[in-house]
C-alpha cells in the first residue's frame, strides 16, 4: 500500500464566487481570560464566496484562539444559495458556535438554514420560511426529480440539525413565491431561543467538572437567571416577545455578554481535536471522486478519506492508522520509497498489516489522507482511524473486492 498525497486539494473546498459579505471584525479588546474578542456577522445575500470568507474567519479564530462576540454569529440576510447556507451551518455547529438574529435584523429564506447551524439559537428578528426554489434551467422532464433532490438535501440537513418535525414541514408547504414569518410563539416551540440537548450536555459536562458542582445545580443557575431577567415573562398571547437569557449565559460561558467578564467554560485548547464531517470514496479512471466504501482490486487505484475538524492552535497534530487484511509492503506513492523503521513519524506494526503516521499540519479545519493499492495488498476490509492523543476519534472503513 503506498501513501498518495496527489489529491489533497479537491474535498470539501467550495469554489469562490464574488456575491455577499461575511464581516469579520477585531474589537480591541479582551475577555477575562485575556482572548480578544471578535465579532462575525453575515449580511446580504448568500453565495458561495461567504463559504470561503467564513471558513478564513474561522482558521484565524481557532488559530489564534479569539473569543467571538456574544458567542454567536450574527445573522441579516434575505437568503440566497442553499449549498453555501448549509454549508455555513455545518461549519457553525462543528465549531460550537451560536447563531442570533438581533431584533431589528431579519433572517429569511436560506440564512433561516445558517440560523438552524447554532448550537444554541436567538431569534429575535424576523424569520422567513418557504420551499426551494432555483433558477437554472432544466428539461421538463428532469424538474421532477430535481425537486425531490433538493427537498431531500434540505430534509436531511434539517434533521442533521435536529430540527423540530412541524418546524421542517414548512420548509416544504409554503410556496417559493410566499414567505411564512415565524410568530414569537413558532420560535419557542421549534427551539429557536434555546441550546440544542447536545450542546447543553457538553458544556454542563465541562461546567460541573470545573466548578465542582452537580449539573441539576448549574441548570438551577440558569432557571434563576432567567427569573431574575424577566421576573414577567409569559407565554399567555402568542405576540408576547419572548425573553430569555442569552446563548453565552444559557451555556455557562459568561454573566455578562457584553463585557466578556465570565470565566471560560471550554476544554483546554491542547486538548480539543473534534471530527465532526467526514467523507471517503476513490478515484475512479476518469479522476472523478466517487464516495463509496468499495475499492476496486486493482494496481495503482486510488482511495481517499475526509474530514472537517475542530481545534485550536497554529497546528494540529494527529495520527492516521491503516489497517489491511494481511501484511503488505508500504511506501510513498510520490517518492517511490518503502517504509521502514528508519522512517521519521511512521510505524509499521510486526505482522506488516498496518502502519501508523504522525500528522502535524497547519489548523485550517480540515484533514485528508489518500492512499492506492499496490500489487502486494490483499483483499478485503481496510480500516483508516483517526487518533488524537492516541485515543480514536474517527474510523473509515473500506472493503477492497
């Protein structure tokens, strides 16, 4: 088996178009554990360069590990392309950030899929649903099927997002010409003033280990502050605007969101390395990637793995194990050279049936790895895993028939 490196620059790099604004900005200031403090905001209409624009502003935040106003991304923007918008979400949600709409913003059309992306949700603006809709053109007898492709790519984005079964119905009901704006009571309802279960049982995780305290406690915090704020708050008319403490306070990470005084509720930068998108495929004769499990018998055929991950720091450093169903010979594809004990950051186990390598790579969110098959590889299962800390934090498996 041979190390390939060849196709590293074409997964999960979206093409860049000039349309909308992501807004980066540094604020001059620090929060209480001396991180400075960002804000990142989007505005306009969404296009395939904002997926770019975020993905720059997120390497520099997890880089140099700034803190992120309010905790949240900020949105305002009458919609645009649903790829870029999903995209965005995915990115939002791996990275443990907030989404909030700002009371006199609004999030319509695509930017409400952006807003789904939070780990935690503020909607106090406007926010407008309908169905897909697009504008290129296509034979009158493909509409039918183009139509179920996107109903089904947004369905399966939504319920990656755990998004509330009556809330995904209007995103298929309400006719592309129409908007549906969201009353005050809608939002309650489909969790758009409140952390994902899955986010509050990692930061109440992190919480009660770091102050001591049992969880039941620390939500009892949150049930007092959220009386204290809004002593009145109540549900008795459906326009009553809902109140509720922010994302920041809802997941421990500060009393005071605009001054960033709190302490810090996150693991330690040194020991964050979360996969949280992953693909795997191979290279088929015509060098077009095909995402598939299968590897075809054959010499020199290329097999690929993915990812998208969390952390923070300049760099990462990672180890990729492949294991195959009986002892090979392994190398690198680019220099022709074997494997062997001398080799710096490899390990070849004694059966030969696996070799381990350490990665240190730049933090730009993203891992690949290819490799192709040589004559001496054996068929059957071939399993990639990932190791952070020599602990395993994601396996590809592939079977070579």
């Amino acid at each position: 088996m041979k190390k390939l490196l060849l196709l590293s620059f074409l997964i999960l790099l979206p093409p860049r178009i000039l349309l909308a604004d992501v807004i980066y900005e540094k604020l001059g200031f620090d929060d209480a554990q001396g991180r400075e403090v960002v804000s990142l905001r989007i505005e306009g209409d969404i296009g395939e360069n904002d997926t770019t624009d975020f993905v720059d502003a997120l390497n520099d935040i997890n880089q140099k590990n700034h803190r992120v106003q309010f905790d949240s991304v900020t949105l305002s923007s009458p919609g645009g392309e649903i790829g870029a918008a999903t995209r965005i979400g995915k990115l939002i949600r791996g990275n443990h950030l907030s989404t909030w709409v700002f009371a006199n913003d609004e999030c319509l059309s695509a930017c409400s899929l952006i807003l789904q992306g939070g780990v935690c949700k503020m909607a106090e603006g406007e926010v407008g649903i309908h169905r897909t809709r697009s504008d290129d053109e296509v034979p009158l007898d493909e509409v039918a099927g183009d139509v179920m492709y996107e109903e089904s790519y947004t369905k399966q984005y939504l319920e990656y997002m755990g998004t509330a079964p009556q809330h995904m119905w209007l995103y298929s009901s309400i006719p592309s010409w129409d908007m549906r704006y969201l009353r005050n009571f809608e939002k309650r309802d489909f969790g758009l003033y409140s952390a994902t279960t899955g986010e509050m049982r990692y930061r109440l995780q992190i919480a009660s280990q770091k102050f001591g305290l049992f969880q039941s406690d620390l939500l009892q915090k949150i049930r007092k502050r959220e009386h204290d704020l809004y002593p009145d708050a109540t549900w008795d008319t459906p326009d009553y605007m809902y109140a509720n403490p922010t994302c920041s306070e809802q997941l421990f990470l500060e009393d005071n969101m605009t001054d960033h005084v709190g302490i810090n509720i996150e693991p330690a930068p040194e020991d964050i390395f979360e996969i949280y998108e992953s693909e795997r495929g191979i290279e088929d004769d015509e060098e077009r990637l095909i995402i598939t499990n299968k590897i075809p018998y054959k010499e020199n055929q290329a097999y690929y793995f993915s990812f998208r991950h969390f952390a923070k720091g300049e760099t990462v450093t990672y180890k990729e194990r492949i294991t195959v169903n009986g002892p090979t010979v392994w190398g690198d594809a680019e220099t022709g050279e074997s494997y062997d004990k001398s080799t710096p950051n490899t390990e070849i186990s004694k059966d030969r049936t696996s070799v381990t390598i350490t990665r240190v790579s730049p933090n730009d969110g993203y891992g690949f790895g290819s490799w192709m098959i040589t004559k001496e590889d054996p068929k059957g299962p071939v399993k990639i895993e990932i190791l952070f800390k020599d602990k395993v934090v994601h396996t590809f498996n592939y079977v070579i028939e």
